[in-house]
C-alpha cells in the first residue's frame, strides 16, 4: 500500500524556520518525482517545489523561490522541505505528493507572532 | 506562474453528465501531456482521478474521464451521483514548474 507521511509542521514566527518531512513506502520512491503541495484554510491546492526522482532537478513556485529548498535521501525513502524566511501567508496545510499517487494526510504549519 | 482557469462551480442532476474545463497556454497544457485531476471533499484529502491527461489509477471509476484539446483540459463525469459532489482540481506541468487551477465545485441538484 502507498503511503506518505509528513511531519514537522507547527507554529512559528514570522521569519522563522520549519523543516517538514515525509516518509515514503509502498512504492518505488527513488524512482518517482516528489512534490510538495499546500493549501491554505478553504482555499485551493497551490504547487509548491517538485524534485526528480534522482535529486538532480529542482522546481519551486514564485512565491517560495529563494526561501524554500526540496531535498529527498532515497536511501531512506525521505522527502523534506527546509522552509526559511517564513512569512504569515505560508501558513497551510502541507502535502507530499508523489507524482501520480496517493497523497498523505499533510503536516499543518502555522506562521503567526 | 498564472494558475490554470476552471469554472468556480458547475452542477448536474444524477445520472447526467458534467464536464469541467481547464483552460492554460502553451507553456503548460498545450505543451504537455502531464494534465491531472483531483477530487476534495471537504476536509478531506485531494483524491487523484486523472493523470497524463485520461489515465485513471486503479480504483477510479470509469465514469470519470480526462481529454485534451489544444490549451484546455477537461473532466468529464458521466452518471452523476450525489457522492461526486466535491471541489475539481485541474494542474499540468510547465516546464520548471507545476500549475493548478482555482478548483471548480460540482453540485449534484
């Protein structure tokens, strides 16, 4: 069974930092792209960085270029998201997804002083 | 990195047929066969019904359908049923970058 697990969601502070995480099994994960995906409290699903599946290719969204980076470690069957420079509209629920797959539950971040 | 355009709502009776469109450019969905769709009922997880633009993962039904034509994707739902009342979500790869739609709520009347 394909599952997805973020952790290291939580409450920070504007211009503080989180580092998410999200463990894969249940399918080949160092062969799929991985991406991360957030959606605000009753708003829409907005794309947020995207990784190959050899870790040599990275994408993010406007809004977070320059202050997020995507990682994975395939040894571990690990995806994570360094989230730096954090601002109040970042705050979201958080998914890993991995492409054409199942999604996990999302790890929620909270950005507020 | 403008998002793709869907309609804010669409509706059918059950047991008809609704399609939603999502409308890009050239850089996203005419460039690329990378389309997908999503369902999301309320509170809960985006659900993957479409990708490569009219793939279904297993477990999908077939009454739910994608195509492609030019800049605009579309999901169809044949067969209406009140459970498939839920918020759509279209995106498509760009390149360096992945784009979604706003999200289109279907109602079953």
């Amino acid at each position: 069974e394909v599952q997805v697990v973020e952790s290291g969601g939580g409450l920070v502070q504007p211009g503080g930092s989180l580092r998410l995480s999200c463990a894969a099994s249940g399918f080949s994960f160092s062969r799929s792209w991985m991406h991360w995906v957030r959606q605000a409290p009753g708003k829409g699903l907005v794309w947020v960085s995207y990784i190959n599946s050899d870790g040599s290719r990275t994408g993010y969204a406007d809004s977070v270029k320059g202050r997020f980076t995507i990682s994975r470690d395939n040894a571990k069957n690990m995806l994570y998201l360094q989230m730096n420079s954090l601002r109040v509209e970042d705050a979201a629920l958080y998914y890993c997804v991995p492409a054409d797959l199942p999604w996990g539950q999302g790890t929620l971040v909270t950005v507020s002083s | 990195q403008s998002a793709l355009t869907q309609p804010p709502s669409a509706s059918g009776s059950p047991g008809q047929s609704v399609t939603i469109s999502c409308t890009g450019t050239s850089s996203d969905i005419g460039a690329y066969n990378y389309v997908s769709w999503y369902q999301q009922h309320p509170g809960k997880v985006p659900k993957l019904l479409i990708y490569d633009v009219s793939k279904r993962p297993s477990g999908v039904p077939d009454r739910f359908s994608g195509s492609k034509s030019g800049n605009t994707a579309s999901l169809t739902v044949s067969g209406l049923q009140a459970e498939d009342e839920a918020a759509y979500y279209c995106s498509s790869y760009a390149g360096s970058i992945v784009v979604f739609g706003g999200g289109t709520t279907l109602t079953v009347l």
